[in-house]
C-alpha cells in the first residue's frame, strides 16, 4: 500500500511540474552538450482510448519543436543526436466536471548518439511517460480548456523536461557529456 501510496505522489508531482516553467532560467548544467540532430517518429504511435485525435505530422513536430527549445540553449562544443519515437499517446477530451476529468499523456522513446565517439549512449532506448500539468486543476480535465494542439504542446514540453533531466543525471553518473569522451559509458 505504501509503495502505491508513493508512486501516485510521484505520479502527480510530475503532473504538476510545467515543462517549460523554467526556459527563461539559464539552462541546467549538462557538460560539453550540444544537440545537432533532434528527430521524432510516430509511424507506431498508439492512441489511447477515448483520445482526440491528432496526426503523426502534429506528434512529431511537437515534440521536435518542444526539444529544439529546451536544448537550443545549450552551446558546447560536442555533438549529441536524439532518436525520439513516440509510442502511445492520450490527448484527453472533455469529461463531466467534478466527476470525470481525464488527463492526457504520452510516451515516448529515446536514443542518444555521440557523435565524436559514433555510439549509441543508449543501447536500449530510455522510455519517458509524461502526464500533462495540473495548470487547469483537478477537476475541469483539458479536455474542456484546451484544444488538441494546446494539449500536445504541454505534452511536449514536458517530455523535453524528462529528456533533460535523465540526461543531466545520465551526465553525473556516468560522464556522459564531460572532458574529452574517454569517461563516456554507455547505459547497460
């Protein structure tokens, strides 16, 4: 019960976290990084049950976009590459206010490649779950304050937010973006 208990803490804590609250900050440390090829697939992409529906052209070009943004700020002198497939999506629709208000989400895989190196730091792709943000609160779903677009837009930038924060904790475990390469391991 407790491990239940913690993992929809969890669960919501990420929710509540907008992926592009802190674009305007100085980006968080993360080596000798920069991202040269940012690209995203959808040929597989599941849509979730009762999702509106958006097209594999709106799903890729959202989260590009959305990772463009948040990396773009980033200006080492090493060449990073992203392979982001997006997996499943939920963009939800409008439900009955106080009883039902579904929230959207989104999957996603990713890959990262060095390019000085030519390896694939992710042999496995790393998979990234994202809930949309709470910023309409609990109870009226996005479903009835956002369009589809709005909805993946958030989705994105969320994602974006996940992408950083494993790189940045990939980086301090296991070097993946300091010194001259030779520190570099790849995920096992």
């Amino acid at each position: 019960m407790t491990r239940v208990f913690a993992i929809l803490i969890s669960l919501a804590m990420l929710a509540a976290c907008n992926g592009a609250r802190d674009l305007q900050d100085a980006p968080v440390p993360l080596g000798d990084f920069k991202l040269v090829h940012n690209i995203a697939v959808a040929p597989k992409a599941f849509k979730g049950p009762l999702s509106r529906e958006v097209s594999e052209s709106e799903l890729t070009t959202a989260l590009t976009e959305a990772t463009k943004e948040r990396f773009g700020r980033y200006n080492g002198t090493r060449d990073y590459h992203f392979g982001m497939s997006v997996e499943g999506y939920v963009l939800a629709q409008p439900g009955i206010p106080l009883v039902f208000a579904p929230k959207s989400i989104l999957i996603i895989n990713l890959t990262v490649w060095d390019d000085a190196k030519n390896l694939k730091l992710t042999p496995e792709p790393h998979q990234i779950t994202v809930l949309e943000s709470f910023d309409q609160g609990p109870i009226v779903g996005s479903g009835y304050t956002k369009s589809a677009q709005e909805q993946l837009k958030n989705l994105s930038q969320n994602a974006a937010k996940q992408i950083e924060t494993f790189l940045v904790k990939q980086n301090k475990e296991k070097g993946w973006f300091n010194g001259s390469g030779e520190t570099v391991a790849a995920v096992e």
